[in-house]
C-alpha cells in the first residue's frame, strides 16, 4: 500500500447502536428546553401513526454523546410532555398526526447536534417537522429505521436548528472476517475522528478497509452502499458523489435498483490525499446487459454504490466515502459530470470553468428569482416563482408592482403555473390552485375536490378551467364552481432514456405538466410522458407514443397539431397520424460538440408562426416554413450561467424566466451571431464549437490538452482558452485549436481576438465558410482563407480582414461580404510550415468576435 489514512479505525456503528461512549451516556438533566416533533397529514386527519421515535441522543464535537433519552424506558418519563401516542415497533414511542409530541429537558451548551433513531410507516410521504424551542427544519419520512443527526446553533433568540440540513446515515454496515471461505478481510465502519464525523463534516461519512488473500484472484466486497429505500428519489436529476483515498486511484459510483440490476455512472479519476467530488446524471447511467426493457426507473433505486479502486500490485485498499448527496436540474457547478460517453463540452466546462464569475449568472431583471412560469396580461407580466407570485411591468420589467406568498393568503408559495382568464388569474402550486382576482386569493385543495399533489399547469375555456396535476385532471366549472377531478394513472419521471419517461408508480411522478385547449372543439391535449388526448367531458379519448417521449408543448394548428417532446417536434392530424417528425439534434447555429441537448419548454408565437424553444443548453427557436431547428448564439450567450425554465412571448419581445431571474429579448436578435466570445461559461464554450480535453496521441507524436485557463485573460479579470501542445517531429505534426460553428455572418468584414504564447511563435489563422448559400447544391464548396500572424509572450489584440486573407492555393479572393457564412476558426501550427520540430508550449486565445465598418458589429443574420 502506497499510504495509510491517517483517521484510525474506530468500533462500528449501526442504525440501533452507537460507540461506547454513547452507550454509556448518561440522561440529560430536566430544563426547559423543547424537543418537539409534529406531522399534518395532507387530508387534514388526525390520531394516525406519523413516527416511531426510539431514543434521543444530545452529541458534542467529536460525535460524543453527552446524554441519551430511550423513549420506552421507565427513566424517560419525566421528559415526554403532551401528544404522544403508544408504543410502536423496535422499542419505539409513536408521534400522531394532527399533534405535537414534546420532550423537555436542558440541552447541554456542549452539544452540537441532536441524533434521532426513527422512522416512519409506509403511508407517510410528507415531511415531519421537528422543532427546537422556537426554530423548526424537516426530517425526511423514511419508511425504515434511521440515525439522523439534527445540526444545533446558538444565536442571539437562544439555542435553535442550524440552517444546516440534517444529515442521514443510510450506510449499509457490514464486516467479513478472513477465514477459509473468504477471499479476504472487510471492515466498513463511520469515519468519527479527525474531523470526519457529522458535527465537523456535515454529513456520514464511511471509512472502508479491505485486504484480499496473497493468492486470491479477487478482492472480497468492499463497495459503499448507500441505501435509499423508503426514499423519494424521482423528483431529483442526479447525485454526487465523494471519496477520499491516500493514494492515486479511481473512483465510481452506480445506482442499484430493487430487481438487482446494477446502473453504473462512469468513473473519475482521484488524486492521493484529496477529496474528489462528481456528478452523476441519472440520464447518463446505464446497464451493460439493458435490465430487460433498458429503463432506470427511479422509483425502483434501492441503492448507491460507491467504490475506489485499489493500488496495482497491492493487498490492501483503504478509503473514506462521502454522503451522496441529489440534485435537481443540472449538475452543480464547479463538480466533474461523468457518464457512460465521454463528453467534452457537457462535463468538462462545469470543472474548467469553475468559479464562473458572477455577472454570467445575473440577469436583467429580478435577481434572485427561481422563475417557473410566466403568464402575459394586457400590461403586466405575472411570474410564477418557488418563492409566491410576482407581477411586473411590461415595459419596465425591473419594477415590481406586487408580489404575494402564503402570508398574503396563497394557499402555497411554490408556483408551478400561472394562467390568466379574463379579469382572474389561476395560480397552480405544490399544494393545490389559487384563483386571484387582484385583492383576494380563493384556494382550492383537496378538501374542494382537487386531487392530491401539485397543479403544473393550467388553461380555461369560457365555461371551463381546467388543470393538469401529477396524479390526473382536474376541472372548474366558472357557473356553479364545482371541481369536478379525472384521477389518472401512470406519469413521468427522470431517469436514464434522456429525460423521457416511463409508467410509474402512482403518486410517484407527474402525469400532465403540459396542457392546451382545442379552440375547434374544446378538447384537451395535455401529458408528461407522451400525449393523450381527452375531451370535454373530461374523459380520455387517445393516447400517442407510448410513455417514452417527454411531453413539452401541443398547439393545434387547425386540423392538424404540433407536438414538442424533449427530442423534437412533430407535426401530426388530430387522429394520430404522424406526418412529420423533426430531431433537435439536426440544429443551426451550433455544432454537434454540444450533443445531449434537449428541449425543456415551449411556446408557440402566433404571429410569426414559429416555436420558441428553451433547450438543456440555451434557447432558440423552430421555424416550420423552413422545417428547421435553431439555437441562438446571441440569446444563449447572453443567458450566460443562467437556466431557462419556461418562455412566453409578447408582441416582438421574449421573455425567458430562468432559476435566477428574468431576461427579456428582442426577437429579432434570436437569429443573430454572437458578438465576442470570452470564454468564462458553458454557453461560450458550446456557442464557440471548442472540444475541450486531452486528446490522445497521434501517429505523428502529437498531443494537445484544451482547457480554459481561470487565471488568464486579455482583461485580467475572467478567463480565456488554452491550449497545451506537444508536437512531434515529423512533417505532418501540428497544433490547432479549433472553433466549429454553423454561423451567417454577413455583414461582417472580418475576426477580432486577443492571443499570447508562452514564447513568440508564428500561428496560420485559417477561416472556412461555405461558399453557396442558396440552398441549391446539396454539397456546396468549402473555402479556407489563411493569415499568419506573430504571437507574443504578452496578451495583443489580432483584427484579421478577410480582404487581407488568401484562399488555400495562395490567391487573394474577392470577398462577397453579402454571403459569408462561417463554419469553424482555427489556429494552426506545423513542422512543415514553420519548421518547429518537438515545438512544445502554450497557446491562449481570448475575446473573439466579428469587424464590421467602423469596428462596429452590425445586424447579422443566420440561415
């Protein structure tokens, strides 16, 4: 073994019992403390089993346990207050629903957290609220028993919940001693010393040993499993994961679900004595063997599986894993994304470009807003937030004219639709619908007939207003204001198929966050996984590709319908029939380096006949009449690190409501260039078409490695592209770093950027672009205009004219500045050229954009 952790092994800890030192811990003192635990059932019941609580254990640093209440036991009666129910399973008092269970005693100025042994019977899907005196934060239902450690502060109201998540251990726990039926020797045991243990790291942490027999072929089990049954994983899009080794290794992560299947999400490299941390897409793992019909369904994980490899030619392996931790929506930023392909733009970006400088993530207006849905008035423009409803107005969207929550009377603040219907606007929540009038709020839950579960989307006819919910249907009768509810089975949920969906279990996912109104017929055209069809009557008539394609938009269009699915669009007649079908991957004004890419929202622009999109990566359009796909360079790269969540349009402006804040665009700016590429996000680098990694050797001895340098740029103050180069000593050895784009950039008379090398070197600057764009020859001719230029040790600015360029056979062209459109930037540096042999070095580029007259960047457009 190439090194040893420093941390020792300490004795094992398993879901009912503690070290010693807790085990022998001591009843707390009574005081006036308050530990309290209460559950309010979603139907508003009470007097049913919500918690079985076994013991209580008040810890300081160092995960010692400075007094420990046993619920059961004779000694903790004069700690129980009011509301406790009877015994239950394991030794266990039970918290009722509808009340609050209190114990009450002195909380040493030591400790640091709470530890809770519990869990929670199987109908319980909602959080438990634990409160500490006057503070309060959510326990998760887990259907089976678990230690949980609940973080403490002290702060000027007195002793209080941290803001400070609590931290769970779902470690499965397990030890195999050698022996002769035993490749070896296994000890997994949570990682308490040395600043491991939940109080110091925030999270449970294992600490892993495992020794193989000298002549064994194989290494005993020794995997990290992190269980999550009993756990709601569909709402989330991945997780991370986190190792630490004393040597340089590898680490894994895999999802395992309840039929045994093993989905793995690639693998990362670890460095000796660091912590290495990566994302896992729940759309990139996958299974060698497809588990029968290839589908990861989520709400069948039972399990995390972390594993870190061993030293070549060792006997030992020794590692401390951390908490995976799930994520919704994109990977965090600044952690490595892994996945069954390698990927370039899509996962390295996010660890090169770490930390993304502030201004990519702020927007034009509304900072800090979680925008979720947009509705457009007469002269106002209502946003639909994580945080309540906020009205703004349409020609000065940075004021805000209200704003409402539950304090105003909503009946929840997590909007995830708004929908206006003449003089009343209908709210969609997590937790039932608001019909707003201006002043009051009128709720509707369950109670009122609405089913159970959030309402993700809404639109009315004039009788009629009608709701799509995760678990079904819903409808409003305006005349006499009955709600009349279609429960529905099956739903969507992300998994591993691209974010499309699979049928699932009920009550676990979404089955219509998309919905429109026939306006021929008053039919409804709504879904999440694929498209049904369902009248006015509310019962369902037809259904549409199955229950694998995610469901973004439909939009009839007289006899006929558009459908958007994550993967494209299609045109169909209203029975069914399939008349076109258009993949996003075929897309203008980006290359195929962004790969992956889906379609996340949707709305239609009656007035210039097109679908305004919002993808995985950016936003952009379909225009029918040319039966194309765009992605905006202009619109993208001005989104920056921000995520667009849900587009309307009105009149020439776009309105975009991303994850923090809104952006507002002209229209007419979607099919434009854009102006200069800095280098500082993952739009830039998708937008600029640069592949970044390490590229492996070639015949003639070449390497290179393109990244972007944080501590580099032409302005000092953001980041610019690298390239490492190490060039061999035959003829045909090069460097280059490319830029592939699919841009009209007529107009323009020629490219702008800033460069430096290492040490002065001659680079060629190559620019191709095709040379007909009439749309008339199938394989129209591609042109190369070449320039040398001279790269300093010192950042310089380069304006290269094309009408100082020369075509490939040497001849200076005739620049016809009404069609140029540009298909990538590159430059290059050779041994047959510059007669540079075992050249090896650095090359940056920053700030690249397009010369107009007067350097002034002019309206482009792109076809």
């Amino acid at each position: 073994m190439q090194g040893s952790l420093r941390s020792p092994f300490l004795v094992a800890v398993c879901l009912s019992c503690l070290p010693s030192t807790v085990l022998a811990a001591d009843l707390p003192k009574p005081g006036t403390d308050v530990i309290a635990f209460s559950y309010v059932a979603p139907d508003g019941g009470a007097g049913a089993s919500a918690m079985h609580l076994r013991s209580i254990k008040l810890m300081a640093a160092g995960y010692q346990c400075l007094a420990e209440i046993r619920l059961t036991d004779k000694a903790a009666q004069p700690y129980l207050g009011q509301g406790w129910g009877g015994p239950g399973p394991r030794g266990s008092l039970t918290v009722m629903s509808g009340t609050e269970a209190e114990i009450r005693c002195d909380i040493p100025f030591k400790a640091g957290g709470i530890v809770l042994d519990y869990s929670c019977p199987d109908n319980i899907e909602s959080a438990i609220v634990l409160r500490v005196n006057s503070s309060r934060t959510l326990l998760q239902p887990v259907h089976r028993p678990v230690e949980c450690c609940v973080f403490l502060a002290r702060g000027l109201t007195g002793l209080g919940v941290a803001s400070r998540s609590p931290a769970y251990n779902l470690w499965a726990l397990s030890n195999v001693e050698p022996g002769p039926n035993s490749d070896g020797e296994v000890r997994m045991q949570l990682a308490l010393a040395n600043g491991h243990d939940p109080l110091s790291s925030g999270e449970y942490r294992l600490h892993v040993f495992a020794r193989k027999e000298p002549d064994s072929e194989k290494w005993p089990q020794h995997t990290a499993t992190f269980q999550v049954h009993g756990i709601d994983i569909t709402a989330y899009d991945g997780f991370t994961a986190s190792a630490y080794a004393p040597y340089d290794t590898s680490g894994s992560a895999s999802l395992g679900d309840s039929s045994n299947f093993s989905w793995g999400g690639g693998v990362i490299s670890l460095k000796a004595n660091q912590w290495g941390t990566w994302a896992v897409p729940f759309e990139e793992c996958h299974n060698s063997n497809t588990a029968g019909d290839g589908v990861l369904k989520l709400f069948e994980v039972t399990r995390v599986n972390v594993h870190v490899g061993a030293v070549a030619n060792s006997l030992t392996n020794e590692f401390i894993v951390g908490t995976p931790h799930f994520y919704v929506g994109t990977p965090p930023a600044g952690i490595h994304v892994v996945g069954k392909k390698s990927y370039n733009v899509e996962s390295t970006p996010l660890k090169e470009l770490a930390p993304m400088p502030p201004h990519r993530r702020r927007p034009m207006f509304q900072d800090g807003l979680d925008i979720q849905s947009i509705a457009v008035d007469a002269d106002c423009i209502w946003l639909g937030t994580a945080g309540g409803l906020v009205k703004v107005r349409k020609d000065a969207p940075e004021l805000r004219l209200g704003q409402w929550s539950l304090a105003e009377g909503m009946v929840d603040d997590d909007v995830q639709a708004v929908h206006v219907d003449g003089k009343d606007l209908w709210i969609g929540t997590t937790n039932g619908v608001c019909r707003f009038d201006g002043t009051h709020f009128t709720n509707y839950n369950m109670n009122d007939g609405l089913l159970p579960g959030p309402a993700m989307a809404i639109k009315s006819t004039p009788d009629t207003v009608w709701i799509g919910m995760t678990r079904g249907l819903a409808s409003f009768d305006k005349k006499s204001g009955q709600i009349t509810a279609y429960k529905r089975s099956g739903g969507w949920a992300p998994e591993s198929t691209g974010g499309q969906g699979v049928p699932i279990a009920e009550g676990r996912g979404v089955y219509a966050d998309m919905l429109a109104v026939d306006d021929q017929d008053g039919t409804l055209w709504h879904g999440a996984a694929g498209l049904c069809h369902t009248g006015n009557d509310g019962q369902a008539m037809d259904s549409f590709y199955g229950t694998t394609s995610r469901a973004i938009g439909a939009f009839p269009d007289g006899d006929k319908l558009w459908y958007v699915h994550a993967g494209g669009v299609i045109l169909q007649e209203k029975q069914g029939k399939e008349l076109e079908h258009y993949g996003v991957g075929d897309i203008t004004g980006v290359t195929q380096a962004g790969g992956g890419r889906v379609i996340t929202a949707s709305t239609y622009d009656p007035q210039a006949r097109v679908l305004w999109l919002a993808y995985s990566d950016g936003v952009g359009l379909f225009e029918p009449a040319q039966q194309k796909f765009y992605w905006s360079p202009a619109l993208s790269v001005a989104l920056g690190g921000l995520v667009p969540q849900v587009v309307a349009t009105d009149g020439g402006r776009l309105w975009v409501g991303t994850d923090n804040g809104l952006m507002v665009f002209d229209k007419d700016q979607a099919l434009q260039p854009w102006s200069t590429i800095e280098y500082e996000c993952p739009a830039d680098v998708r937008a600029a078409g640069v592949t970044l990694g390490e590229e492996p050797a070639t015949k003639c001895g070449c390497w290179q490695r393109t990244f972007i340098d944080t501590e580099r740029s032409a302005d000092r103050g953001g980041s610019s592209l690298c390239v490492e180069f190490a060039m061999g000593t035959t003829e045909g050895a090069d460097a280059k770093l490319s830029h592939m784009m699919k841009m009209d950039v007529t107009g323009s008379t020629g490219i702008s950027f800033w460069a430096m090398s290492d040490r002065q070197r001659e680079f060629y600057v190559d620019v191709t672009r095709i040379s007909d764009l009439s749309g008339t020859v199938k394989k129209p001719n591609t042109e190369t205009w070449r320039q040398v230029i001279v790269v300093h040790p010192r950042w310089q600015q380069y304006s290269i004219p094309y009408a100082s360029m020369k075509l490939g056979g040497g001849q200076t062209p005739s620049i016809n500045s009404d069609s140029i459109y540009i298909t990538g930037i590159h430059l290059i540096r050779s041994v047959k050229d510059f007669g540079c042999p075992g050249d090896t070095g650095r090359l940056w580029v920053d700030k690249l954009g397009w010369m107009t007259n007067g350097n002034q960047r002019s309206r482009l457009s792109m076809r």
